[in-house]
C-alpha cells in the first residue's frame, strides 16, 4: 500500500475544482454545438428528400440546378459546425490530458525527494 504526504494530497485536490468546470463549461458548449449540427443535418436531409420527391421517373429534373445550388449552400454550413465541434472537443481531451499531467508532476516530484 502506498503513503501519500498530506501537502501532496492537499496540492493535488486544488486541480479538482478547475478540472470540473472546464468539464461542465466544455460539455455545455459541446451540446450547444451539437444540437446544431443535429439541425444542419435535418435541413440537408429535408433539401435532399425534396429534390428526390421531384423528381419523377423518365422525365427530366427541371429545378435540379436550384436544388443542387440550395444543397451546396447548406453542405459548408454543415462542415464549419463539425469543424467547430472537433476544435471544441479536441481543446477539451487536450486540457484534461494537461490537467492530468500537472497533477502527475508533482506526486513525481515527492516521490523522488
């Protein structure tokens, strides 16, 4: 069984309370963006499903330009949110993982005094 000091134990509990509200800020940004991306994904799902109910078998598509330009509209909507989303979440892992480190460092520290 392991000893931890007490000024270790009290150093590494003061990341505790910062770690847990980047958690609660990063999720509840998190969320936010996916409920975008949730609605981007409905409205192109919806473009597309008109277009193809259009279109009738053997007859050529008289609105499929406007329809490809209302779809290409929609699309880079679509990619900046995911964008968005991965930044968010890939500054998330990457603070945690700090936080991990930082907390890590000094337990190093002590144990080889």
């Amino acid at each position: 069984m392991a000893w931890t000091s007490p000024q270790l134990t009290g150093l590494l509990l003061r990341h505790v309370p910062a770690g847990r509200h980047r958690s609660v800020v990063s999720g509840r940004v998190i969320k936010g963006v996916s409920a975008s991306i949730q609605t981007k994904l409905g409205s192109l799902a919806k473009v597309a499903e008109e277009a193809s109910a259009a279109c009738a078998p053997g007859r050529p598509f008289v609105g499929e330009a406007r329809e490809l330009r209302r779809y290409n509209e929609k699309v880079p909507r679509r990619l900046r949110a995911g964008k968005k989303e991965s930044v968010i979440n890939s500054g998330f892992f990457a603070m945690a993982e700090m936080g991990g480190d930082i907390m890590l460092t000094p337990w190093l520290v002590f144990a080889a005094a």
